[in-house]
C-alpha cells in the first residue's frame, strides 16, 4: 500500500552541488555589474560628451595657444 509516500527523485549530489555553485556564482556576478558595471555604449557616450566639452571649451579662449605671463 503506497500512501503517497514512495521514494524521491534521484539526485547527483555533483550535479547539484555544481549547479548550486553556478547558482551563487551568476547572483554574484550580477550584484557586481550593479555595483561596478558601466557598459560599453554608456563609456563610449561619456567621452563623447567630454570630447565636445573640452571642444566647446578650447573654442571660447580668448587667445588660443598663448601663454599666460
């Protein structure tokens, strides 16, 4: 008489312990893009407005490429 209680699912304990250090490591890996990830696209966008700040800059000098005394 089975009354519900029959044996489990067979589980490789390698397996299991691979797929749970995985595991932790994605959420690891994703907490660190949080917190240290700046994409490609948003580094590109920054120089970019940079390079047009310090061109907008070098454009209102007075006397380019003198010195001061």
């Amino acid at each position: 008489m089975n009354q519900g209680f029959g044996l489990g699912e067979i589980v490789n304990l390698r397996r299991a312990r691979k797929q749970r250090r995985r595991d932790q490591d994605d959420a690891i890996a994703a907490a660190n893009r949080l917190a240290h990830g700046v994409g490609k696209a948003a580094k590109r966008e920054t120089r970019a407005e940079r390079e047009r700040a310090e061109r907008a800059l070098e454009g209102h000098r007075r006397e380019p490429n003198s010195q001061e005394p």
